[in-house]
C-alpha cells in the first residue's frame, strides 16, 4: 500500500505516527506542519491528511480532534525504520544495557531471564524470552567462562545452539590454567552425548580422571539433568507483566484481564510468539488480528548460535509502542549475547 504515497504523504504519515506514539493523543495538521514540515502550508498538510485517510492509513475519532494511525500506519512506519537501518540507541543506551549485562553475570542463574529483564527495563514494555526446548540433541561443546568471586559461567552449547547458562561456584582460585584443563576434561567426557542420555549418565566410570575437577563435573551434569526434566516443552520467561497497564489503552478492566489472562499461560505465549520464519531478523506484528491480543504490538527477534536458533525474544506492547527504540534495544541485546557466547574463554 505505500506504493501509492508520494515522498509527501510518506512524511506527512511518519510525522504523525512519530508524534503520536510520543503523545498518544490525536495528531493536529499544524503540529505536524510546524514540527516537521515547516516548508509545507497547513492547508497542505490538510489536504494530504484526508488522502492518508481515505487510503486506510488514519482515521479521526471526532470531528473537532487531530487524526490517530491505523494497523498500516504502523507497519508503513515500522518498514521505514528497516529502510532507515544503523544504531537506533544513543552511546549512553548502549553502555547502559552492555553494563547491566555483565555486572549481572556472575549472580545470575539464567542468561536467558536476565536478558528479558533488560530488555524490560530498558523499554518499559512486557517483555518475554522463549528458550527452545532441544533435548534430543547432541552436545558439542560445554564452555567455562571465569567471573568475579570464584564464579564460572556454564555454557552448552548443542548442534542446535545453547540450551543452558549458568553460573557455578568453584572453590578453587580461577587461574586459566585450572579452567583450561576443566574445560578439556568437560569436551572429553561430554562431547558426542546426547542431552537426553544424561538423566542416566554417570561419573563412577571417570571417577579417576576428573579428581581435582569433581565440583564443576557435578554441577554440570545436575545442570543437565535439570534440563531434560524442566524443558520437554518450550521454556517462557516473561518479565514486566504489569508494565501494560502503565498505558492508557489498557486502562479497561476488560482489556487489563484479557492482556493478564494471555501472558499468564506460558504454553499459549510459546504458540503466540514463537515465528516459525527465523530467517527473518525482526518480525512485527500489529492488532489482534496478527499479535492474538487486542490494542498491542508484538515484536521478536531471534537469537542464535552459528545458524541455528537458541531462542526468541520480543516486546508486547501497546500499538503505538516506541518500534525504533524496541528495535534498536532487541537487536543490540542480540549483539551482546552473542559476544558472551562467542568470546574465548578466560575473557569476559
């Protein structure tokens, strides 16, 4: 449809989405005329209004009120932010989410619930993450990150991406020496096991070879265990639930409860929110129609590990949510983890 805007009504459109999304009240000609289009008459810009709105792009709730976007004002708007690419974050946005990351994971069980706090915190929005459930998969590599306070980061890492993160305690004083022999130790015995055998595994066959190790050797197998026991379904964190209602649109009691109702069933969400197309870097789906919950905006990205996905992480939000700042947030987070992941061990 935005095929049929001209460079004009394209501005006139992206003004009014702007200005609504940072007000949430009915967009007037002459504030869009004097805040972004000062070149243009009002009467233009009048004009142009009636057109966007015949074309299903607006619509005017009262006579004597400004105009509010419509679900394809949004997308246009949401399509343009793509076109426009770079960093949608200031330096300070950026340092702040890069900072609350790392301070974070050395007291952290779970970088997975940490990150949908982040994002949370960061965009004022329900915030979810989705852990796929992989345990008919084989374990390629379980890596030993050093932190501060005789702390380990635990990552394995599967043909199918990183299925668990955890942080240990390790008695020892970390030295590289000691995480690299553990780290061998760990590839040696681990390495080529499928998830779903550990629940039978045991360490009495090596009890010899991991003398010195035994500690981290327990921990990472109850991590495991835990593992195939908790996620023979896909797992769901969601942080923020109440953030919603911070929004005027959500003001209904009716509406409220719908929202809570939805959210609270972790099994529904994983079904709602999880896109099957992983190819694509942000999906953004805008009303009921295609979010499956009423007046809200639902924007996810994948994470992953090579090609493959670990997971999913998105925004649930009002229409008229902030999308450059979500999407400037969720892809940076995308960023930092993947440097987590990624970075050699003996760094952090």
């Amino acid at each position: 449809m935005s095929k049929e805007l001209s460079e004009r009504k394209k501005r006139i459109l992206h003004a009014l989405v702007d200005l609504y999304i940072t007000t949430g009240q009915p967009v007037s000609s002459s504030d869009i005329q004097s805040q972004y289009l000062p070149e243009v008459s009002s009467a233009t810009v009048r004009s142009e209004l009636s057109a966007l709105e015949a074309l299903g792009y607006i619509e005017q709730p009262h006579t004597s009120a400004g105009r509010i976007p419509l679900k394809d004002a949004y997308r246009f708007y949401v399509e343009s932010i793509d076109a426009e690419g770079g960093n949608m974050l200031t330096d300070t946005e950026t340092a702040l989410i890069r900072d609350k990351f790392m301070h974070k994971l050395g007291h952290v069980e779970n970088i997975s619930k940490e990150a949908a706090k982040i994002i949370s915190d960061m965009t004022n929005y329900t915030t979810f993450f989705i852990e796929k459930s992989l345990v008919n998969v084989e374990i390629e590599e379980v890596k030993l990150v050093p932190l501060k306070g005789n702390k380990a980061l635990v990552l394995i890492i599967t043909n199918k991406g990183v299925i668990a993160d955890k942080a240990i305690d390790v008695r020892q004083n970390i030295k590289n020496a000691y995480i690299d022999s553990a780290s061998e130790l760990l590839n040696k015995v681990f390495s080529g096991r499928r998830v779903e055998d550990m629940e039978r595994f045991s360490l009495d066959e090596i009890d010899v070879e991991i003398q010195g190790y035994k500690d981290i050797f327990d921990e990472v197998l109850g991590i495991l265990r835990i593992y195939v026991n908790e996620h023979s379904d896909n797992n769901v964190f969601v942080e923020g639930a109440l953030k919603m209602l911070d929004y005027p649109e959500y003001n209904n009691i009716e509406d409220a409860k719908n929202f809570l109702s939805v959210i609270s069933d972790k099994s529904s969400m994983s079904d709602l929110l999880t896109d099957e197309d992983t190819s694509i870097e942000f999906s953004v789906r805008i009303g009921k129609e295609d979010s499956g919950v009423d007046k809200c905006a639902i924007i996810t990205a994948s994470y992953k590990v090579g090609d493959d996905v670990m997971g999913q992480a998105g925004v649930i939000g009002p229409e008229r949510m902030d999308y450059k700042k979500v999407i400037g947030v969720l892809d940076y987070m995308k960023k930092t983890l993947s440097a987590v992941i990624d970075q050699p061990e003996g760094e952090v």
